[in-house]
C-alpha cells in the first residue's frame, strides 16, 4: 500500500465508543500490508480497541494464523507482493473459516477487488484513503459478525451434541444390543479415519454412533435374533434391511444431520461409485468387520474374507484397518468383576445378560455416566448386581 494520505489518517488515536474494550476481552484483529508505516499508523489508531496483530507479507500470515488462536477479523491489503490479497483471503476462506475477512484497496484494483470479494467472501471492502473512524466502524462490524456467527456455532453444537446424546441414551435403553454395536462401530470408524489421517470431522464419528438407531422402530427380539445371526423370515430381512432408511429418517430433521444421513443411506454402495462419502466407506468396513466378529470369526479370518469381497471397500482404507486390528493390535487388560463393581470409563468385553437370559448391556458398550447411574439406580438390589462381567480396564 502507497498511500501517504491513508497513513496520516490513520496515524490519530480514534476515540473509543462504549466498547469497554480491556486488554482481556478485546477482539484480536490480524492487519495484513506490505508498508510497515500503515501497519504502525494501525497500531496507534486502533490499538485502544482491538488486540491488533501485524503482518508485512500473506505468507507470514498465514503462518501467524496455523499458529495462533483464531483471529476474530482479518483485514488484508489487495496488492502486495509474492502472495496477493486475493490469494490470501481465498486461503483464510479454507484455513480460518470462522475469521471475518475485510479488504483494503485502491480505486485502480477494483477489478481485482471483485474477485476477492466472489472468490474470498469477504465481509467488508475498503477504499484507500480510509479514515480511522471508517476503519473502526468496519472492524466493530466485523467483530460482531464474528461474535454473532460464533455464538450461533456454539448453540447449533450445544443443540445438536445434546440430541446425538439424548438420542444414543433411547437407543441403550430400548435396544441394548444395538447401541453396544453403535459403539463399536464408532470406535472402527474413529481409529481407521485417524489412521488415515483425514481431517478431523465429527460426521464420522456421530454417523457411526447414530447408524443403528432404526433399530428402536423394530421388536428388540427380532433384533437381537439378528445380531445373533439366526435365520430370519423374508419379512423379518426386509424389516433389517430398511434400518439405514429409518434412521435417515428419524434423525433428518435435527440441524446439521444431512451429511450424517448421506453417510448412513449410502454405506452399501459401492466405494467407487462419483461422490460417495468417505464416511460411507469407512462405515461399510466398519460396519461388515463388526458384522464378522459377532458370527464367530476372529479378526484375522474376518479381515481376510472382506479381502476376498474388495470391490465392496475401499482398497487402500482396508489394508490400513487390516494394520490396526491384526498387525498393531494394543493388547487390552481385561479383568472379571461383578456388576455392581464397575467404573465409569471402563468397557465390556462381552455381553451382559441377567438371569433370565435377556441381555442388559452389549459387549463394547463404554460405561458412561448414564450407564453407571442405571447399574446402580436400578440394579444394585437386583440379582443382577451379582452377575460376573468381563470388562476392558481403561488405560
């Protein structure tokens, strides 16, 4: 940036307004330019308001952004060396999506200014020369763009973390033996993205969770004679296979869930089909290995017939599940307890039935704190409190 007059503008304290704006609480802002002398005249007009950052080049902030707490207002020069404006701001669109981006230009660079705009979806745009009073309205505005869209995340979180709970807590209450896998295919799916090393995505983790909750429209013997895998009726098969369906449509309209949906629709479709759902391929090996376990095959042999079905999976996702549960296998310390001396955290490493033979916990099903408070508010005086179980110690 050249321009004298929009240093000199910039270069004079503004007055607060009611910002209340102590060194604790105020917004950082991220200004980036190639003249430093802008950067300072920021410094002094500005600094009273705002926790003010500095950059002389895109590249160093970006570095400044991978490293530092998210900026709530990135303001940026368009034309500077090496990395434009532009450039930058398309990048922060994808590294920092939750900073609001402001542009700073000539009149000459509105051309490229448009692009920024399309291209960066920028909230703000500024014309050199800028006066510190414009300057400061922008980046309040811009700050309270921020606080409005955070506050909104953190409550669609809040919501929708809280009904994938509430709904999981239905799930083990009315279908023990569903949830039990819900839970252990989410443990599948979590450890295979992790060794995959995608980006973290909490679709993954909630579709797996959440994938068998179709199960709770249908009678708890049928599905327990199917987690058993006894011979089913053609009509007790169709029920079964329409589990993926009704569970898309019980959990369609909480906010957030569409791609949790696709994942659960379209994990039986083949991995090369155009736009399938990484979370779909993760829960069709997830969702047959557990499937194998449970008839009896070890995890070795289990693996080994998924091998001889490959067009069925994903090749390159299958040989890493293949590592983690045969070659890199963690060995677990698994001890024998009754009941009612179980703990928070620990995990069953077979099925819990009471005594009459109706299951009452599934083995892989982690004791959470609903669960813990059900052992004990319902049955520590039952015979049931006396029942030995097998249990993973947590490490």
């Amino acid at each position: 940036m050249l321009a004298s007059q929009t240093i000199t503008q910039l270069d004079t304290p503004v007055a607060p307004y009611a910002l209340g704006a102590s060194a604790s609480t105020r917004a950082s802002v991220l200004f980036v330019d190639d003249d430093v002398r802008v950067l300072r005249g920021v410094e002094r007009s500005l600094g009273a308001q705002f926790a003010i950052t500095t950059a002389t080049s895109a590249m160093e902030a970006l570095a400044l952004i991978e490293r530092e707490p998210p900026f709530a207002v990135v303001v940026s020069d368009l034309a500077m060396p090496a990395m434009s404006g532009l450039a930058l701001l398309s990048a922060l669109r994808k590294a920092a999506p939750e900073s609001v981006r402001i542009l700073f230009t000539g009149e000459a660079q509105l051309t490229d200014a448009v692009r920024a705009i399309n291209e960066g979806e920028v909230f703000r745009l500024l014309l050199k020369p800028c006066t510190g009073r414009d300057m400061l309205d922008a980046v309040r505005a811009g700050v309270r763009q921020h606080q409005i869209v955070s506050a909104e995340r953190t409550l669609l979180r809040e919501t929708l973390q809280g009904a994938v709970e509430a709904l999981s807590d239905v799930l083990a209450i009315a279908q023990p033996a569903a949830y039990g896998r819900a839970v252990r295919l989410r443990r599948h799916v979590v450890d295979l993205a992790k060794a995959m090393e995608l980006p973290p995505s909490w679709e993954l983790a909630v579709s797996a969770l959440l994938s068998q909750m179709g199960c709770v429209t249908l009678a708890p013997a049928l599905v327990d004679r199917w987690y058993r895998h006894e011979p089913l009726s053609d009509e007790e098969q169709r029920l079964i296979n329409g589990i993926p369906t009704r569970t898309a449509e019980l959990i369609a309209h909480i906010p957030r869930m569409t791609p949790v949906c696709e994942i659960i629709q379209r994990q039986f479709e083949s991995p090369r089909t155009l736009g399938i759902p990484v979370g779909a391929k993760l829960l069709a090996i997830a969702r047959d290995f557990d499937g194998l376990i449970g008839s009896g095959e070890r995890a070795e042999a289990a693996l080994a017939i998924m091998k001889s079905q490959v067009q069925r999976y994903d090749e390159s996702m299958l040989a890493v599940f293949h590592s983690l549960r045969c070659e890199s296998a963690p060995s677990l310390e698994i001890r024998e307890m009754r009941l009612c001396d179980v703990r928070v955290e620990m995990v069953f490493a077979a099925d819990v039935l009471s005594p009459r033979g109706v299951l009452l916990i599934a083995r892989g099903q982690r004791v959470t704190t609903s669960l813990y408070e059900r052992i004990v508010q319902v049955w520590s005086t039952d015979a049931a409190s006396a029942i030995p179980v097998r249990v993973i110690i947590p490490e």
